[in-house]
C-alpha cells in the first residue's frame, strides 16, 4: 500500500499538536502541508501555535492560514479547555517559523486540482469550514481527494452540549456540506476517541521519554488534564492523534458505512451528528463512521512518536 500524502487541517490546541506530531514523523505518512481554522482559539492563536510547534520540532512543511470564523455562526472557542493561547502548557522557544502567503482555502483547491485524482489525503481535526469554503470554491475536488478523515461527530452524546461534539457544534453548516459532498468521509467521532483516556499513570510514562516532543508533549498534557477535569469531570482523551494514527493504518479502526445527516436548526440538537444505524432513512450511506478501535496499537505508535524526536 502506498503512503498517504497527507494535508493536516488543524486548529491546533492540545490534542491537534499531538497531531501534529504524529503525523510529521510517521513512516506510514508523507505530510506535506498543514492548514489552519479557528476552533479551539481564534485563528491567531491557533496559526501561531501550528507554527511554534512546528519551529520547535523543525517540523519542515508548509503552513496556511485559514478561515477566522465559522460560515455562518459567530466564532466560539474551547478555551477553558484549551486556554487563554489555545496551547496553554508549554514555554516555547523563539518561533522562526512564517506562514504562507496564500489562503489555506485556495491552496487546497490549487493543490487537489493541480494533480492527479487520488493523490492526497485530509485530516481534519478540528471545524470543517476550510474544507467547506475548498468545496464551496471548486466542488470537483470531493472526487480528486483519496480519503477525508474527520475528528467530530458523534452517534450518541456529544461533548459541548448534550446532543453536540465541538468540532461540528462549531461550525455545523460547513459540516453538512462536507458529508453532502460526495466524498464519503471517515467520521472518527467520540465514541471511539473516548476511549483513549490519557490517564495519570500513562502520562507519567509517557513523560519519562526524553526529546523535544515528549517535553511539549507532557507540558501540554498536564494543563489539558488539569482543565478536562476541572470542567468535564474526565480525564482527557487523544481525539485528534487517533484522526492521524488511522491515517497511517486504516486497520487502526472497525469502521461501517452509514448515512449522516448533521442538524443545523434544532434548538436543542444543532451540530449533531445523527447516524442512520437502522436504514430507516433510505438513504445511501455517505460517510464511513469509526465503531471500533485497537487502544493497545493506538498507544504503542504513540509512544514511538514521541521516541522519534
């Protein structure tokens, strides 16, 4: 099987850095570009703190910035989880790393549309308004992309609201036009990334591996705990870094192809995800959703990332 060329589309807080990462030195992955939203902070603080985690690993890929808000919500951020800078832990060095000049939206329009069909795979792991806009700008390109993988969604409760996971709570119209696209996306949604609970014991292991990515890796960890169980009462998940693990080893997974339809109105439903395990529908699958996961391998390639830098 050839190695995915892989476009991260990311709004980076703690659990995309890790993506980040993960995705940067992975055998099993050629990353070639990431792309940033705002999500988890404003895209200020979200591009910077791509481009410190990237100078910091000398993480050599170019990054775009994206959209600053959703299509058509006001913009609402995760910061009691993820902090004032979206990246709250770390003290990073002196950033001597730019973004690119051109839009994040265009550059993935440009790039899909530039080669041939099937050449690139997304991850996206956080709101899906840059895919959104790419689609909205040149729908053509939900044919030319190899794979989508998503990190939201969820077929039973969410995580922002009762009905609601953050990512297309965020920005559920762009959501709506990515799973209406034709593209078949992969929904990796909580009820698999919940599974993998960073727990005390794990981050202190985890934490004794040396290098500059295990180091951003435990600072950052230690806040994200911190807020995840001050706010939610749980320890905090690898949401994001399952998004790129499965990437790199589709087999990762137990995935079924189901339709999804994603509200955009309900008072007390908007951004969720609602999966048609039934069939009542009628209506063709469009979305393969994540039902299983191997939390041995997953924690295995994990801890070999961390070694690596």
């Amino acid at each position: 099987m050839s190695i995915p060329r892989l476009i991260l589309d990311v709004d980076t807080g703690h659990d995309d850095a890790v993506a980040i990462m993960m995705a940067a030195h992975n055998p099993a992955i050629d990353l070639c570009a990431i792309t940033v939203t705002a999500g988890n902070q404003t895209l200020d603080k979200t591009l910077l703190n791509t481009l410190h985690v990237c100078s910091a690993l000398s993480i050599d890929v170019p990054v775009y910035a994206g959209m600053s808000r959703p299509l058509l919500s006001p913009l609402v951020t995760a910061s009691k989880i993820h902090g004032e800078s979206g990246l709250d832990g770390p003290v990073f060095p002196p950033c001597n790393k730019k973004e690119e000049k051109e839009h994040a939206v265009v550059f993935l329009v440009n790039t899909i549309m530039e080669h041939p069909a099937k050449q690139f795979t997304l991850v996206a792991t956080g709101p899906l308004t840059n895919i959104a806009m790419a689609l909205r700008l040149e729908p053509s390109i939900a044919h030319k992309i190899a794979r989508l993988l998503i990190m939201g969604g969820s077929m039973t409760q969410g995580n922002v609201t009762a009905q609601a996971e953050f990512n297309i709570h965020a920005d559920p119209e762009a959501a709506s036009i990515v799973f209406d696209s034709g593209i078949m996306p992969v929904m990796v949604g909580l009820d698999v990334t919940r599974s993998l609970v960073l727990t005390r014991e794990r981050l202190d292991l985890l934490s004794q591996i040396k290098g500059p990515a295990a180091s951003i890796f435990s600072a950052s960890m230690e806040h994200y705990m911190a807020a995840c169980l001050q706010y939610i009462g749980e320890s905090p998940a690898m949401h994001d870094p399952l998004c790129v693990a499965l990437a790199a080893d589709p087999s990762l997974c137990q995935t079924k192809k189901y339709f999804v339809g994603v509200e955009c109105s309900g008072a007390l439903t908007r951004g969720r995800t609602v999966v048609d395990l039934s069939g009542v529908s009628q209506k063709a699958p469009n979305a393969e959703v994540a039902l299983t996961i191997d939390e041995k391998r997953f924690w295995a390639m994990l801890e070999a990332t961390l070694q690596r830098y």
